[in-house]
C-alpha cells in the first residue's frame, strides 16, 4: 500500500490536510482540518475547518478551500471535491478500500493497529457496592459501562487497572455489628442467602437505633471498638466482607467482569491522618463549626459549598478515603489516568475532589494524573419511575439477570424446540445478557432510560439479538459455501456494486468510531456504530447474491462478510457481548 496510508482514515485525511495548509500565508498553526464522516452524496470523509477558520479571519472560504485543494498532492486513491462553502470531500477509489480491508488481518492484526504510540496506565474505578448489602438494578450501570470502557482501553494497547472501591467502612457497621450481637448471630454457620440477612439486620438494627438514642450511642460505641482495632468486632467485620465478595463474585462472573483490586475504603483507613495534615499544613482546608472544609472561591458553586474532609465529630468520610485513594493510586500504582464510573448524583462531589487534589498535588510536588468522572443516569421503569419490584423494593440485580435468562431460554424454544437443553441454556445465557447490556450502553450513558424486555430481546431494531443474529447470519454463510475465514482472504476484484461499496465504506470508518467512543467515553457511539454496519449488513446481503459463479467476485463478497463480521465481533466484544454462531 501507498505511503500515504494510515489505519485511522480520519488521521490520514488530516495529515493530508494540514500539510497541505502549512503552505499557504493565509494558514496559521491554529487551524484544524476537523475531519469527519462525509455525506455519502459528498464522498467518504470531508475536512469542515477551512469554513470557521476563513470566517473568523474575514476570509472566502470557497476560495481558501480552492487554495488548499491545489496544494494536495494527487493520488489513485481518491478524488477531492469542494462543497458548500468550502467543505472538502475525500472520496475513495475501490482499489483503496480493497487494500485497506486487506490490512486487517484478524482480531490480534487489528489489535496491534488499533494500539496507540504512547499507551497509558488508567485506572478504572467502577461498580463499588456497599457490603453486606445485596447489588441492585442501580449497580449495574457502573458496572458495564466501567468494564466495556476498560475493554476499549485495552484494545488500544493501554494497561488497565480495575479496582472495585467498595463501600466496606463507615457508621452502618457500627449498626450492623450491634445488631448481630443483639441476635446472637453467627456468621460462620449462614444458609441460603446470607447477604439477605445481613441487610434484614441492618433494616432492624436503623429503624432501632433511630428510635431509641441509647441503642445508638450502643451502635457508635461498637464502631469505635472496631476502628480501635477491637479483635471481635474486625473479625466480625471480615466475615461481612467475605460473604459479600463471595455474593459480589456470582455476579460478576455471570457477566464477565473481573477486577484486578477491591481494595474498598476500610484499605486507606489508616492514611486519612497523613490527608488531614498535608491539607492543613497548605492551608488548603480549614476549620468550619468543628469539621474540615475546603472552599474553592475561584470557583462560582464551589466558592460557598464546603467540601467536607472530617465531620464535625471527628469522622471521616468519603472524601478523605478519595483523596487518599488517589493520592495511593498515583504514588504506588503511577496511574497516569483515573476514572470513576458514578451515577450523577455524584458530580459535585467529583468536581470538588478534583479541584481539591489538583491543588493538593500542586503544592506536595507530585504530578496529578488525568482525572475523570464517567457519571450516568437513571434505569426507569416503563411507567417513566425509578424500577422499583411490585412492593417498591429495588430489584436486585441477580433476580434481574435470571429474568433475563428465563425470557430469552422461552424465546429460544419457541423458534427451536428440538434444541438439546443444553445448547438452549447456553444460547439462553449469551442472548439474555446480552441484550441487557445492550440495552444499557446503547442509551447516551447521560440520560435516563426506559427499561423495556420486549424491546431490549427483540430481533429487529438497535438490540443485541440483532446485533448477534447479524453475525450468525455471516457463521451460516460460510458453513454454506464450506470455506473458512482464512480461506477467503486473497481477493483481487475491487468492490464496485453499490451495496459492496457501501459496506466497504462503513467498515472503514471503526477506527475513527474507536477514537470517538474513547474521547467521550460514551459506548453508546460504538453501539450505534455497529448497528449501522450490521444494518448495512443487511442491505448488501439483501441485495447481492453471495454464491455466484464468478469466484473472483464470490470470494470479494465473501471477504466483504468475513471483514463485517471481524468487526461486529471485535466492536461486541469491547461491550461484554458475546455472539453465537447459530441462533
């Protein structure tokens, strides 16, 4: 392939771009290409910077376009026509998009050219539950989005950290340990649920204490032994903690989701004193009606909202564990990028531990790695509310997955019957889970969004199933014309029908959608990507008889679906999404 060549089409044509710019007076360093996906009536890619960079300066910009136009070189593998008022509009020859499908290789080839120059250490902080409560709907969105983001991480070549921050120290365990003495429970003997039972207790032991003030100067008197080190009582408090990680595990394994850490915030407990006094020492907090504060007045909000470090009775809370999280994770594990995945709710407290840590950095002489907050809205139910069980419970997330499972394992025997019971549970287990996830990251990460099973399982529209369904389709394809991927690999006939092109064209753009999902960590701009392809899948399937007697062209259409279905299962993949050959 030419020189001119470069995976990410969208870098190529920006090159392009700018260097021809460099050569023009009326050029300066401050103008961007702002290349993107064309109108296909236009052509492939088009470059937008010439129109706000002429306007701004009191320019043409038809005439500015014109300029630049003449200063890139010609090339076979594309023409260059200008639109509007100065759009320019890079369309590819056939013999380009043949050469650039050919490059892919397979999964591990598309890996390495989707690695990035420089890749980073990111830390990835997402699902965090509480102990000794069960996960619920509410869970798991951090949960999917934190892992489909850590897989999009590493299939650009970054080493990723997962540490799931659990909610394992705080004032509910003073409750809970009272509780479990008031009823001389023992944790080494639990059956059936024992996460239920401990979250019953605490329901009890809150609505006592809430009651009577001496059972809660009780309660806090038992928190104080265990932060005191009291044998009893942190044996107690392990035990909690292993019967939740246990609960946690079934889960997680169930979704395939694996994390390198779970540290949690009983982990930083004894580093908060070091917090206090760094912060006091820079005057960066101060004292407040007997708590720790710390104001920004350079900010408009945050100038008269504290952020509060230490309680006014001494306590910590969960900023001092995340400042001392950070301030662990940049000295030990040199994280070069932190993310947090959080619902909304929890925007101010992030922006204020990120200005908190800035400054803090700043003034301790340590480099502050990137610091983002990934946050999400609210999973409603179809009557537009918060999805709640018919009693107005939260519906835990086990009950939710299972539910899953069961509907799709119904769909599946409907359409096929005399499937053995075991395939059907497995075909049940990948569908199921998958549409779920789907239907979560499908959804701007932003917004709050309805939660449908009939929707989310269907065949048709933006859903897993016909995400998956589209790859099966390509699985059968193959077993028909009795060839392997590998087989189909040496092509010579360019794609030239226009359903060829088209498809071409749509596979051409994933490194570019790679870039977009990653810049705004929002998998959604994936998913619509994928669905897009497999729709236009569809259309060329629809359209184009694949085993036809020329074999140059049968092997061109052939290669046309392996290289779809590379990229459907690569694109699933980074989503937590598995396919099936068959549905």
């Amino acid at each position: 392939m030419s020189k001119e060549y470069s995976f990410n089409l969208s870098k190529l044509f920006d090159k392009v771009v700018i260097e021809a710019a460099k050569q023009l007076e009326s050029f300066d360093e401050s103008f961007e290409s702002q290349i993107r996906v064309a109108d296909e009536r236009f052509g492939d890619f088009q470059a937008n910077g010439v129109l706000p960079f002429a306007r701004k300066r009191g320019l043409n910009p038809r005439e500015i376009a014109q300029e630049l136009v003449e200063k890139i070189a010609p090339s076979d593998n594309w023409k260059i026509t200008i639109a509007g008022p100065g759009f320019i509009n890079f369309n590819l020859s056939p013999k380009f998009y043949l050469e650039w499908l050919k490059i892919l290789g397979g999964t591990p080839q598309l890996k390495s050219l989707l690695s990035r120059d420089c890749p980073k250490k990111i830390i990835l902080d997402f699902s965090g539950p509480n102990t000794a409560k069960q996960m619920h709907v509410g869970h798991i969105r951090s949960t999917i989005i934190g892992e489909s983001l850590a897989r999009l991480f590493e299939l650009q070549g970054h080493k990723v950290i997962r540490d799931n921050h659990l909610g394992d120290w705080g004032t509910q365990f003073g409750i809970l340990l009272l509780s479990i003495k008031r009823n001389q429970l023992s944790l080494d003997n639990l059956t059936g649920e024992p996460i239920s039972i401990l979250e019953e207790l605490y329901r009890t032991g809150n609505a006592l204490v809430k009651e009577n003030p001496e059972d809660l100067e009780e309660a806090r008197q038992e928190l104080v032994k265990l932060q005191n080190g009291d044998e009893e009582n942190t044996s107690l408090w392990q035990k909690i903690r292993d019967l939740s990680l246990g609960s946690f595990e079934e889960i997680y394994q169930l979704l395939d989701v694996s994390f390198d850490y779970s540290h949690g915030e009983s982990f930083y407990r004894d580093q908060v004193e070091g917090v206090y006094d760094s912060l006091l020492k820079h005057k960066i907090c101060s004292e407040d009606q007997g708590a720790l504060v710390v104001f920004h007045p350079e900010h408009k909000r945050f100038a008269k909202q504290p952020f509060i470090i230490r309680k006014s009775d001494g306590a910590s809370n969960y900023a001092t564990t995340d400042l001392a999280t950070i301030a662990f994770r940049t000295q030990e594990w040199k994280s070069d990028q932190i993310v947090y995945v959080t619902d909304g709710r929890q925007r101010d407290h992030f922006e204020q531990l990120f200005l908190t840590t800035q400054k803090w950095f700043s003034k301790e002489k340590m480099e502050c790695p990137a610091l983002s907050h990934v946050w999400f809205g609210t999973i409603l139910g179809e009557d537009n509310k918060a999805i709640k069980t018919r009693d107005g419970q939260q519906v835990k997330l086990m009950d939710l997955l299972n539910e899953a499972i069961h509907r799709s394992k119904r769909m599946i025997r409907e359409k096929n019957p005399s499937l053995e019971e075991e395939e059907t549970d497995r075909r049940a287990k990948i569908i199921g889970l998958g549409a779920v996830r789907y239907a979560d990251l499908s959804q701007d990460r932003t917004l709050d969004y309805v939660f449908s099973w009939d929707k989310m399982l269907a065949l048709q529209g933006n859903t897993a199933p016909y995400l998956q369904y589209a790859v099966a389709r390509i699985h059968s394809i193959f077993r028909k014309a009795d060839k392997t991927f590998d087989e189909v690999k040496k092509v010579n006939a360019y794609p030239k029908t226009e359903s060829e092109r088209k498809l071409a064209r749509k596979i051409s753009f994933f490194p570019l959608t790679i870039e977009q999902t990653t810049k705004e960590l929002k998998p959604h701009i994936l998913c619509g990507y994928l669905y897009e392809l497999a729709t236009e899948f569809s259309s060329f399937y629809n359209q184009e008889k694949v085993m036809v007697e020329n074999l140059e062209i049968q092997n061109l259409r052939l290669f046309l679906c392996e290289r779809t279905r590379l990229i459907l299962e690569t694109g699933l993949g980074v989503l937590g999404i598995q396919t099936l050959q068959e549905m």
